[in-house]
C-alpha cells in the first residue's frame, strides 16, 4: 500500500503544478486526486468534496494534502481534515515540493510529508550572480 495525495488549491494551481511535476518525475505514482477551491466557493460544499477524496484516496497508508498559501481558504480546508489520523496538511504548495512528493511517494505518510516540506524549502533562492 502506499499514500495518497489530495492537492487543494486555489482555482487551477494544483493541476498546473502536478501536470508540470509528473511531466518532470515521469509518473504519477501514488493516488492522486485535485481540489480546485474558485474564489466564490461554497466552502462547506468543498470540504465535504474533500472529506470524500480523503477515503477514496486512503488505503491504509494514509493522504498527503498540499495546499497553497497558508490561512487561504483551501488551507483552511486541509488543515480541517488534519484533524483525521491518517492526514498530514503541508501548505506552500511549488514545484520542488511535488516533485519530492513523487520521488519519494514510498515512503511512511510522515517520512512523505517530511520530504514535502524540505522540497519546498530547499527549492526556494534569493538569484544573483551565481543564478545566471
């Protein structure tokens, strides 16, 4: 078994950056699903869209959910499954981090959601001279 990932972001953020990061990595290799949270959105209607991604998704190892900016409202509704078991919310959701995700999608959820977010961090530079 291995985890799933729900990605809830907002509008198409989450497709573009898994699109572009499968493309990179070369598969997809876990469960993966995608939220789209538009700006107008009944909120309680997409966290119950989310509360159903989460058990279709879990087989036993656990969900992944990234997010985007933290104290949005897809946020928010990550962080409201949090409160499950087997989910762990890494919010700051860029390209490093899902590319990570799916390096090392083998992994234990935690160990997955560790890596998670040290590819986000560790993908993100101040460019100068040394960049060109």
């Amino acid at each position: 078994m291995s985890i799933g990932l729900l990605i809830i972001t907002h509008d198409a953020v989450g497709r573009v950056i898994l699109e572009t990061a499968t493309k990179i990595v070369g598969i997809c290799p876990l469960a993966t699903e995608l939220l789209p949270v538009p700006m107008d959105c009944d909120c309680e209607q997409r966290y119950e869209r989310a509360l159903d991604l989460i058990q279709k998704l879990d087989s036993g190892s656990g969900v992944v959910v990234l997010t985007d900016m933290y104290g949005g409202t897809p946020s928010n509704i990550a962080n409201r499954l949090a409160k499950a078991a087997n989910v762990r919310v890494v919010s700051g959701i860029n390209l490093p981090m899902v590319v990570r995700v799916l390096n090392y999608a083998s992994l234990k959820i935690d160990a997955v959601a560790l890596k998670a977010q040290e590819g986000g961090r560790e993908g993100i530079f101040i460019c100068g001279e040394e960049c060109q």
